[in-house]
C-alpha cells in the first residue's frame, strides 16, 4: 500500500489524493485504532482504495509494535479477543473511482476481521467488483450509511454496490464486552446505492451473512431487494425503497429466534413474484408495485398492498423523501 498503518493509534489521513497506485492506496493492518481517512480522493488504483485487515493470533509478536507479545499464537484460530484488529475506523466524505486495474477482486472498502468501521458521506463508483465488502462477521458494529456507490462489478457477476459474506463465526469482545461467537448488529442506512452492472442486488448478504439491518436506503436496480443465503439469519430489511427490482425477496429458512424480516418497504418490481412468503409477524406493511397492478397466487401472506407501477417522477420523490434531499430532478 502507498500507505500503510499497523500499531497506531488515532492516525488521521485528511484532504489526500492517491492516484495511478499499483496496489492498495491505504493498508489499515493488525492493531490500530480510531484511523481516520477523510475529504481523499482515489483513482486509477490497481487494489483497493481503502483496506482494515486484522489477525487472530497467527503470530506470536506484533509487527507493528516492538515487544508486545501475543497469548496463544498460533493455536487461537477464531480468537479475535486480544485486540490485534482494526476497531473504529472512519472514511468518510471521500470519492473513489477506476479502482481494481488489476487486482479485480478490489473494493473501495474492505474490511478482514475488523470491527466499528464507519463509511460515511462517500461517491464510490467505477470498480470491478463490490463497492464496498465486508469479508466476515468479525465483531460487528459497523455502520455504512449515507454513501453514493453505483457503477461496481463492471468485471464480473454477482452482488453490487455492498457484498458480505460470512463463513466463519469469530470470538470477539465487540457487542456486550465480553467473549462472544455472535457479532454486534451492523447498520446499512440512508445510502442511494445503484446495481446498474451485471446486477444481482443493491445490498447482497452472501455465504451466512447475519446481523445486518437495512433500511431507509434507496436502492435501484438488482434481481432482488433482499437476499440472503447459505444459513443466513437475523437480517431485517425495513423502510426502503426498492425500484425497478425483479422481485421482492430471496431468503433462506432460519430457526426459531433468528428470523429475517422484511416490513415497511416501497418496492418497485418489474415483474408479478414477490419471492420468498415470510410470516406475517416477519413480513409487513409493505408496498409493492407491479406493472399489472397485481402478484402472482402462492405468496399467500406477502405482508402489504398492491398497486400499478408508479412514475418515475413518483419513486424519485419517495427516494427524496427517503434521503431528506431537498429535490431530485428526473433528466431524460
């Protein structure tokens, strides 16, 4: 990375341009804490713009601070108690763009066993892959809210502007302060994120994904507004706007006490399927929109109302209103 940061705390990158950069601009690496990148600007990077990559024990000393040794290594496997991960990462009012030349399995953010980051007021577009990924469940807390992301996976297939996956549970301290396996809850608001490329959905929680909420966002475009898969739990898709969607939902079964739900939603579909028929409890209130004004039989209990496709105009307002932006003009 042109910068890179292990051992440090409260390192702020503020009003930088990284430019025409073989690899990744900014390596947030092992023990760091309270990083700040910040008003940067990204482009023509062969990898990420922005990485926060922890360990769990793998070594028996910290590379990034002389003489701290490290309990357990390397048998800790999922432990990520002792700390030797980024925490409270902020990147905020930053524009990243042409990233991933030649690492195509780049994003404008990703983030490896870390946990608390915060991606806020960003425009990231122009990628190969994901705008922003989060590679496990390690920890939780984050918050990915207010953000602009469209044009990703220009490359390749699969997810859009966000992709998770989960395959293996962590021991962290993150949501009470004490060892847990489960993560803190991650936030997904008020983003205007737009799957205009090889689209699969807006906000793809992939492989497991669990503990996400979703909701006030406006999201355009994708096979789906909500998915998860593969054991997937304990995600809530709520008061969105969803426009121009193939259908509704796509989730998997969960069991008692880690239900999905799916309430509250403007969803603009292009077709007549709803998708996946959650229970009442679970799904609710929703609106949906289709050009017939109606759904095919067999999703008994779709949780909402009907009606004929609204304008364009119409759904731009809903998004204005969603978004508290003073006005969005419809240019054809």
């Amino acid at each position: 990375s042109a910068v890179f940061m292990q051992g440090t705390q409260h390192t702020l990158i503020d009003n930088c341009t990284f430019q025409r950069l073989e690899g990744n601009a900014v390596m947030v690496s092992g023990y760091n804490r309270w990083a700040t990148i910040q008003h940067s600007d990204f482009a023509y990077l062969g990898g990420n713009a922005v990485v926060a990559w922890g360990y769990t024990n793998e070594t028996s000393s910290d590379p990034g601070r002389f003489g701290v040794a490290l309990a357990n290594a390397p048998q800790a496997g999922v432990d990520g108690t002792d700390g030797e991960h980024p925490v409270l990462t902020t990147v905020q009012n930053c524009l990243a763009r042409e990233i991933g030349l030649y690492e195509k399995q780049s994003s404008f953010f990703v983030q490896a066993k870390s946990a608390e980051s915060r991606i806020l007021s960003n425009v990231f577009f122009n990628g190969p892959r994901a705008g922003i990924n989060m590679n496990d469940g390690f920890g939780g807390g984050d918050e990915i809210a207010y953000n602009l992301v469209f044009s990703t996976c220009r490359e390749s297939g699969d997810h859009g502007p966000f992709n998770s996956w989960d395959r293996q549970p962590f021991l962290t301290t993150v949501r009470t302060g004490e060892p847990s396996m489960i993560m803190q809850v991650r936030a997904i608001h008020h983003n205007f994120f737009i799957d205009n490329y090889s689209p699969q959905e807006d906000v793809d929680n992939d492989d497991g994904s669990c503990y996400y909420v979703t909701h006030d966002n406006f999201l355009v475009y994708g096979g789906q507004a909500m998915k998860n898969d593969f054991g997937g739990h304990d995600n809530h898709h709520y008061d969105n706007v969803d426009a121009y969607v193939d259908r509704a939902l796509g989730v998997c079964d969960t069991i008692a006490g880690h239900e999905d739900y799916f309430f509250g939603n403007y969803v603009v579909m292009r077709g007549e399927t709803v998708g996946t028929c959650l229970p009442e409890r679970q799904m609710y209130k929703n609106r949906y929109f289709t050009p017939s004004g109606k759904v095919q039989e067999g999703c008994h209990g779709y949780g909402g109302e009907v009606s004929k496709t609204p304008s364009d105009a119409e759904i731009l307002n809903q998004a204005k209103k969603k978004l508290g932006m003073p006005e969005i003009s419809l240019v054809v």
